[in-house]
C-alpha cells in the first residue's frame, strides 16, 4: 500500500513538472508583446512605413502588441537586441557584422536598403579633394558603424590617409547625423560620413558640398546600408514569430517601391516625430535617388566590409560572417 502511495507521489510530481514546462514553453514561443527597432534615417524607411502603415500589427497573430524604439546609432540598437529590449529591426550591417564577429548570438535574416552614403565637406574648410583631409576633422554616427568604415576604408586604400585612432593624421568624432548641418556652421567639424537624408539637408542649407557622392564611396551602390536582424535564439526556437516579422518587413519594402510618394510622406512624418526636424520634400527627393530599397542581403559583400574593418583594427580577429546570414524567411 505504501509503494502504491509512493508511487502515486512521484507520478503526481511529475505530471506537475511537465506541466510547469509546458507552461514556460507556451511563454516563450507565445509572446504577449514585440518591440521593433530603427534609425530616423532614409535607409530605414521600411520601419517607418511598417510602423505608420500597422504591418507587423497586422501579421502578429494571437493579438501580439508591437512597440517600436527609435535609435541614434547601431551600437545602442545592438545592446538593445542581445539584452532581449527589442527582438529585432533594422541596423546598418557594421554593427551587426562587428557585433556577431565578437561573439553576439544574432541573425541577418532581411536585407533594408542599399546606398545613402555620402561624404560631406564644409564649406570654407579648405578641403576640395579628399587629398586635402590630412589634419581635419571627419565625424561618423559611432566608432566602427557602417558610414565610419566606408570612409576610412576608401581613405587609407586610395589616399593613404588614416584617423588619429591608428595615429593618423584625420581626427575622428561621433555625433548624431540629425546634427551635422549645425556642426559644419559652428566650424567644429570640417568633413562629414552621413547617412541620408542628412547629406541632402546639408547641400540644401549649404552648409556644405559633396566630396564624394554615393557611387563613388567604398561599397556605395552594393553594401547594405540597413539589414534587418534578430536574434539567433529565436530565429531557431520560435521560427514562427521571425517569419511574421520578415513578412510584415517585406510587405513595407514592397509598399515602399510600389508607392514611393506615400512612403516619402511617411518618412518626413516619421523623421519629424523622431527628431523634431521638418524635412522638406525636395531634401527627401534627393535623398530617395541615392538609396535602393531591397529586402534582398549578399553574404559575399558582407564579409568583404567585415575584412576592412578588421583591416582598419576595428576589429581584433579576423571575421568568420559563416551562420552571420539566414535568408530562409525571405519569400
């Protein structure tokens, strides 16, 4: 009688535990909510469409709320994604690509948009060539983004110029693109690696001149300048949930090259809610010419970028961007 007891004991447990982790299973592939990240950058304008537009609403199932954040550059938006604060978005591919070769668990599993790279010059600074950019001062979003080694990477292979990070003669700053314009009139910065739209408003306010325009910067036409990522932890346990995430990020790409005023209008809202600027039509025009948007990512063209930053010692190993790409979400 008292094994009976016993073993009715143990069965009762153990019903309890596998109920317990059914439960944290159900947790964790159900989740009552998903916040989504991006710049207030042309480049990521499929946020600001799917955002605005309600898709990733309204390719959640099971009444998933969505959240977005707004972020000033990649490396804030990668913390944001390996402490779980987010569950994915878009960021340019530096980031993701230095990130993953340190060691982060993520996933490129869309391509954003291609192109928007611009180097600016200040007007009265002297400079009328790259040649000139030896003891002046350049600033990028952050140490190591995507706009910070497209520039150094074609400064040091055509001009042999290098910053004063590797004790170069350039000297280099970080700052918010949205601020460039004001830093060029107060004579603080003398050159620019911007991302769109904000070489645009530069040229219109005059501030500053191109000194190379997109086709012309390293990668310009072909490197990603926005990627869509998420975590590997959830692009292999809760494949559900990514594939929903990828399809609302396609529907806005197409949305985007299907009806590019709509999706300009949309941008300038977004941009203005963002960060408090009103960015005409015409700065937008522009901008628009000098980026592609694509959901489509080349691997190849990855880790040609990731060998350059390891190149320039923004990197300590040499990369490996093999399990970086996951494209089985792309439809």
């Amino acid at each position: 009688m008292r094994k009976k007891k016993l073993f009715l004991y143990v069965f009762i447990i153990f019903i309890a535990v596998l109920a317990g982790c059914a439960k944290e299973n159900k947790d964790t592939d159900n989740k009552e909510k998903i916040t989504i990240g991006y710049f207030p950058n042309i480049n990521h304008v499929a946020g600001m469409v799917a955002e605005e537009e309600k898709m990733y609403e309204s390719e959640m199932p099971n009444g998933i709320k969505v959240e977005y954040q707004y972020f000033p550059d990649g490396s804030a938006f990668m913390t944001a994604l390996e402490t779980g604060e987010i569950e994915g978005g878009l960021v340019g591919p530096g980031p993701a690509m230095n990130h993953f070769a340190s060691g982060a668990k993520i996933n490129i599993v869309a391509g954003g948009s291609t192109g928007g790279t611009v180097i600016m010059a200040r007007n009265k600074a002297g400079i009328e060539s790259p040649k000139d950019l030896a003891n002046k001062t350049f600033i990028s979003p952050r140490v190591g983004c995507t706009h910070n080694v497209q520039f150094e990477a074609q400064m040091k292979k055509e001009y042999n110029l290098t910053s004063d990070r590797v004790q170069g003669k350039m000297k280099h700053v970080t700052g918010k693109p949205a601020t460039y314009h004001s830093m060029f009139i107060s004579e603080k910065i003398d050159v620019a690696t911007v991302p769109e739209p904000w070489a645009s408003v530069i040229e219109a306010e005059g501030s500053g001149k191109v000194l190379i325009d997109t086709p012309e910067v390293a990668w310009g036409e072909i490197l990603p300048a926005a990627v869509f990522v998420t975590s590997q932890d959830l692009a292999k346990n809760n494949q559900e949930l990514v594939q929903h995430m990828v399809n609302a990020h396609q529907q806005a790409t197409a949305f985007i090259q299907d009806n590019p005023e709509k999706a300009k209008t949309i941008a300038i809202k977004k941009i203005a809610d963002i960060t408090e600027q009103k960015l005409s039509k015409q700065v937008i025009d522009k901008a628009w010419k000098r980026i592609d948007f694509t959901s489509e990512v080349d691997s190849d063209v990855l880790q040609d970028f990731s060998n350059a930053s390891y190149d320039l010692q923004f990197l300590k190993d040499k990369p490996n961007l093999k399990g970086l790409v996951d494209t089985q979400f792309l439809q």
